[in-house]
C-alpha cells in the first residue's frame, strides 16, 4: 500500500474527456423522382414520365466483384541489421524548458513509421569539421511507433556533450544521421504483474516509451510505479502526458515526482530518491513478476543500482536496490 503521507500524486485532470465519433448512416429518400426524357422517331417526338432514373445504368456484375480499395501497410524506416545510417531532416524545434528541446524529424517517406519495437532506441551521428571521430549517442523517441512521417524527440543540453549542444544549434531544414533499431529490454504485454521505474532528468523517455505501449493496449493489465527526480520542478518532462496517463488509469499507474531545488510551492518530496522513497511505492521484493526499470543519469545508477558493464552487460547489483533485498534479475537498466 502507497503511503500518501511520503508522496503527493500528480495533480489530477478531472475534466479528461473521452469523445466517441458516431456517423449517422444516410439512407435513401421514399420520394419518387420524375424527369421527362426526349426522344425523336422518324420526325416524330413525344415525352413520357418514368417512375425511375435511366441517367445511370446499374452496376455490371464484374464492377460488383470489385474489392473495396485496401489500406497501404506502412514501412518501417528503421530496419536495423546492415541497413546503415538514414539522413533525417529536421522539421520543427520546440523550446520546452531552460535547456531542453522537442525536435521533430521527417521520415523518408510521409506513410513510413519508424520500426521502433518496446522497448527500443536509435543511434545518432554526428562529426564536426574539427572532429577526429564522429560522436555516436542513443535517444529514445517521445512519439508513438505507430506514428506516420516524423519521430519526435525531448533532448536536454549538456554542458561539454558534443551531441546534445550540436542538436541545440540545429534549425529546420539540416539533418542528421540516424540508425536503428538498437533493442532494449523486451516488453511483452502481462508477462510482467507490476513494473517500477526510477527515473532521473531525460531517463524519463525510455521510461514514457514502455508507459505508452502499456496503456494503449486494452488487454495490457500491467501496473506500474514511477519515482522521477529532477533538479527543480522546470526540469519534470513530459509531466503533462504521464499526468494525462495517471488520471485516466488511476489503479494501475501511480506517478511519484522529487526535486532537489524545490520551490516554496513545492507539495511534492524533495532531495534525491531515497531508501525510503522506493521502500514505500514500491511492491515488495518477493513479489511475482516484478520488475524495475532504471534510467538517469551516472550518480543516480550509482546510487540505485549500480553502473552497467557495456550496453549487452548489466553488470552487478548493488545500491539501494540490492539493500532492500531486489535481486539482480528482478532490475534492468537502461
């Protein structure tokens, strides 16, 4: 049981609307329509009324054969394997806080969807006319797999990080490479019964990225609880999107925010994730079927659970999830 007196959810929308289009069938009028048709013979006209149209002749037998037209299957831009880096344009730049952008790229094709599997990332590339060797950072895309013609992403600049400063300066217009899929952990739909995530400043996307696929999914029953830490309340991302996700699926997701620098409004926890901060949202260790996602930055694996070895080595457990008796293959890092 989540002890309220720890944390403070996220403010809820309680005007979340659902809208259900319906489309009215039109049918056919009882009227009958008359129209007089001219017709000569050997100099000799007459009219007469019909009680049906003969402007349109009735459908052939082959025309009714005819299939109805059959919606194009998108393509995945992203193959992985020997496929190379693709050169996506950037279309838009958004500003969203002091020092982090949303920044929209255009697929190759408008139709195309990025390939992107749950859970998953690509690799950017980028090499400066003063750089020796290119830089080579993964990013999680924000927008959804199923999305058609764009990837979307939320970058925070870094001082002294060579991509995320040259993803700064960029403007609609100039492109950069990009290559993927790089798989991550694979999620399947009510393998797992719960799932905590620790998250930490742009951990958050990877972390979004499982959310979406969860919660889009009707027969998903999966719960899941969130421990976010930022810096200061500017930095939450995506806090309006894992708000909307927590009000419209209140017993199974629970999202728990902590700053560093709060402000005098704060309600929420303050410092870093604490001991007592995952002992008291998180599902007991002996629970079955637990998993728990980390991703953040370096101190914050340190202190939760230690460092990876290599992207395909987890390396061991330690930190304070080893201390609250989680085993190592109860947790995954990002």
């Amino acid at each position: 049981m989540l002890a309220r007196q720890v944390f403070r959810p996220a403010n809820t929308f309680r005007s979340h609307v659902r809208r259900y289009a319906t489309e009215s069938s039109q049918g056919g009028s009882n009227t009958l329509l008359y129209g007089a048709v001219g017709a000569s013979a050997v100099g000799l006209g007459y009219y007469f009324l019909s009680g049906t149209s003969k402007s349109e002749a009735p459908a052939s037998k082959e025309e009714r054969k005819q299939p109805p037209a059959q919606i194009k299957e998108p393509k995945a831009a992203f193959k992985g394997g020997d496929q190379g880096f693709i050169s996506l344009k950037l279309d838009n730049v958004e500003n969203i806080n002091h020092n982090t952008k949303k920044f929209r790229f255009s697929l190759p094709e408008e139709d195309d969807v990025s390939g992107l599997k749950i859970a998953s990332a690509l690799i950017t590339k980028y090499k400066g006319p003063e750089m020796e060797k290119p830089v080579i950072r993964p990013y999680t895309p924000t927008s959804d797999e199923d999305s058609r013609g764009f990837l979307d992403f939320v970058i925070k600049k870094y001082p002294n990080g060579p991509m995320s400063e040259h993803l700064h300066s960029m403007t609609p217009g100039q492109r950069l490479d990009m290559k993927g899929p790089i798989p991550k952990y694979p999620y399947e739909a009510n393998k797992l019964s719960h799932i905590g995530m620790v998250a930490g400043g742009t951990g958050i996307t990877p972390m979004y990225q499982v959310l979406r696929a969860i919660f889009k999914n009707p027969e998903d029953k999966t719960k899941v609880t969130l421990l976010y830490g930022n810096v200061s309340e500017d930095d939450i991302l995506l806090k309006r999107e894992l708000e909307d996700l927590e009000n419209t699926y209140p017993q199974r997701l629970r999202v728990f925010y902590t700053v560093d620098k709060p402000s005098e409004s704060w309600q929420n926890a303050k410092g870093f994730i604490t001991k007592e901060m995952v002992k008291t949202a998180f599902p007991e260790p002996k629970t079955e079927n637990l998993k728990i996602f980390v991703c953040g930055p370096p101190g914050m694996y340190k202190a939760i659970s230690g460092t990876k070895n290599s992207p395909t080595d987890q390396g061991e457990l330690s930190g304070i999830l080893k201390d609250l008796g989680y085993s190592k293959d109860q947790v995954y890092k990002f």
